[in-house]
C-alpha cells in the first residue's frame, strides 16, 4: 500500500536537475509563457511583491467569467489544481471514495489524507469502465475523474456523461480538465456546461498546463454556485499570490498563444505518434487526445525506471517513469509534446536507446 505521504510527480526536481536538458516528464503549453505575461507582471513587480494579494482573485475571476462564458461566484482559484484537489478531499472525501486507476496521484494522496476507503477502479483497456464505477459508488462519498485522463491522454466523454447522469446526487463528483485545452475541439468536450444541470459536479482546470505557468501555480475550479461557496470555505487566505494573479489575467488576455500552441500539439501529436511507431521496436505509443503520449515499452527486459535513467545520463532527455501510477506496472513512460526540434531529439534518443 502506497504510504500517506507518497505522490511521485515529474519535472527536472524529480531526478538531478543538473542532467536535464530536455524535460518531456511535465506537458506544458510547448511554447511556455507568453511575452505579454512576461511584460505584464514585469511593469508592476514592485508593486505586485510589496502589497499583499487580493484574497478573492476578484480580477482572475472576471477574466475566467469571460473566457468561460460562466458567472464568477462560479469560480473558485487555488494555488495550482492540486489545492483544489485536496480542498475538495478535505471537504468531501470523508468514509468512500472512488478512483480509476491508472490516474493522478494527488487524488490518492488527499482521500488519504482524510483516512477516507478508496476504491480503485481499474481502466479496461486504459479506458473508462462506466458501469463498474456507477455499481463501486453506492454510498460513496466523492469520486475523482480525469478527462483526458493523465497518464493515458484519452479523452472519456461518453462514460463521463454516463456515469454523472447515474450517479446519486449525494456523491460529489470532481472532473479534472487540466488537460483539456489541448484536445481538438476542447469545448465540444468539456463538462463546464453541464454544472447547473448536475449538483454534485465540480470542474477541475489550470493556467498552468495551458498558459505555461507552471512556475507560478495557478489553477480554478467552476462549479455551481452553491457548490463554489462551501469549496471557499475551506480555502486559507491569500492562497493565490499577486504575481499568479497578474499573470493568469495577463494569460487570458493572450489567447492567441494557446491557439499557437493547440496548433503545435495537433501537428506535432501526430508527427510523434508515426515517428515512434516507424522509427523505434521497443516504444509502442498510444494513440492520445492529449499534449502528451503514454508509450509501452514492448521490451521487457529492461523497466520504465532503467529507461528514464539511461535517457536521462545519456542524452540529457528526461521522460516520466509511469511506474509510480496505481496499478500501472513498470512498463509505461510518458513523454509530453514539446517543439518540433526538442521532439527530434527526443526521437533520436529513443532511437539510440535501442542501438
């Protein structure tokens, strides 16, 4: 059993960060942060660190409002998407909780926390079983959901639908969309629209991924309003710095950045997916909906955590180990989508690994 205090993630701090030169182990925007962000909070630092923060993001908020197309007592901003995920454990995750598995470790990490029973779900064929979490979540308390799923990059939309309509209204219900916005066709695909229609439903998402802000830790949650004022309940004060205030509102005034990078990722999703499959024997990647590919490693002499090592000495590139996912075993990487010349040399690493 994983320990209370175990949620393993990527980034260069998870290895030596003196070796990496390429870091395929996070899925960020592939362009970074954009240089009106950059300029904004530039222009007013002094200001921006001398003053506290607006407790109540009151400008993120309208900024998200009208890029959401939603009301702002709608919204609710945390120091990355991961506060969300345990204000919500804190507050929901009491006796039951279910979780598909393979996913994100801090849903894990935060039912735990509150002493809460998980119940891991597996993924059939790495897809969503509907019917199998409807019949776990009787008499459940909260249960987590990824779409696109994070390892998997596979988007769920049918079973999402099916198992929210089903579920009893009692069971609040998190939907993580951090990924969201690099799916084609992301508002066809996203629950936001459906958080009057359901009680018990909750919206996970980030600037982070999207915007690139990883640095800065800024993520949100829309929910209906009810719902969104018992989450800030348990929020602590100035939970959201100035500076991630000024650059997530710089971000969203900026959308022609994720509109270069959903382009980027379209193009180069593709391009990696084929050049995998021709150019290497040992990776297999799955087909993602995502700005990122969970690869199998079809040789099992050698484990993800023996990959991850070898490219990182040996080339500088660093790809996430997946066998620290619930129940994903040791023969899954994860790669994300970068530019195309930081993805040739992620090919020609790949490649050379085998030779």
């Amino acid at each position: 059993m994983i320990g209370p205090s175990a949620c393993f993630h990527g980034g260069i701090y998870s290895v030596d960060p003196n070796l990496v030169k390429v870091d395929f182990s996070s899925s960020i925007n592939p362009l970074g942060v954009s240089k009106y962000v950059l300029r904004s909070i530039t222009k007013d630092l002094g200001s921006l660190t001398s003053s506290y923060p607006d407790p109540e993001c009151r400008d993120l908020k309208e900024n998200l409002s009208d890029y959401l197309h939603t009301h702002r007592e709608c919204i609710n901003i945390g120091n990355g998407a991961t506060e969300i995920i345990h204000n919500f454990a804190r507050m929901y995750a009491r006796k039951k909780v279910i979780i598909p598995s393979p996913s994100f470790c801090e849903y894990e990490l935060a039912s735990r926390r509150m002493g809460a029973c998980i119940f891991f779900v597996p993924l059939h064929n790495l897809h969503l079983d509907a019917d199998q979490i409807i019949e776990k979540a009787r008499g459940s308390d909260a249960i987590f959901l990824c779409n696109p799923n994070n390892p998997t990059g596979l988007l769920y939309k049918k079973s999402l639908k099916k198992i929210i309509e089903r579920i009893d209204n009692s069971t609040k219900i998190l939907v993580d969309e951090c990924f969201i916005e690099f799916v084609d066709e992301s508002d066809r695909h996203t629950m936001i629209r459906s958080i009057e229609q359901f009680d018990n439903l909750i919206i996970l998402r980030s600037l982070t991924k999207s915007f690139g802000l990883a640095g800065l830790r800024l993520g949100y949650s829309v929910s209906n309003s009810k719902l969104a004022l018992k989450l800030a309940a348990g929020r602590i004060s100035w939970n959201v710095n100035g500076i991630a205030q000024r650059a997530g509102s710089a971000a969203l005034m900026d959308l022609e950045h994720l509109k270069k990078a959903r382009t980027i990722v379209q193009e180069e999703r593709e391009f990696m997916y084929v050049n995998i499959r021709k150019r290497t024997q040992f990776f297999a990647p799955v087909k993602s909906d995502a700005n990122y590919f969970l690869i199998r490693i079809k040789n099992n002499k050698y484990s993800s955590t023996e990959i991850r090592d070898s490219l990182l000495t040996k080339n500088g590139v660093l790809v996430r180990d997946c066998s620290s996912f619930t129940r994903m075993g040791s023969n899954y990487i994860r790669v994300g989508i970068k530019n195309h010349v930081e993805n040739l040399i992620l090919l020609d690493a790949l490649e050379s690994f085998e030779n």
